[in-house]
C-alpha cells in the first residue's frame, strides 16, 4: 500500500525533499507520489504540514 498526496497539498516541497525513495514529483495542482517507486515508510506523512499526505 502506498501513499498519496490529498487536495489539502499548499506545494511547500517539504515531501520530495525528505522522501527516501524518491517516489514524490511535483505535479500540478500539487505534488503526486508514484505508487511503484513508494515504499510506504511514511515519511512524507510525518514531515506534511498540513497533514495532506495519507495511506492509500
């Protein structure tokens, strides 16, 4: 099970940037996460701002 980037995304970056696995790209309106390339660790969620990344 992966994770995804919800509407609540305000494109701060912060979720790229710490993703390990390097499965979040910026897209518009917000970033998207690859589903292949997520590992589910987790991380984006717990660095999110604005709580916008959740388990799928």
């Amino acid at each position: 099970m992966s994770y995804k980037i919800t509407d609540d995304c305000i494109m701060c970056g912060t979720c790229k940037e710490e993703c390990p696995a390097e499965a979040i790209n910026e897209g518009d309106p917000k970033y998207v996460i690859d589903p292949d390339k997520c590992t589910d660790c987790g991380t984006c969620a717990e660095v999110c701002p604005v709580e916008a990344c959740v388990s799928e």
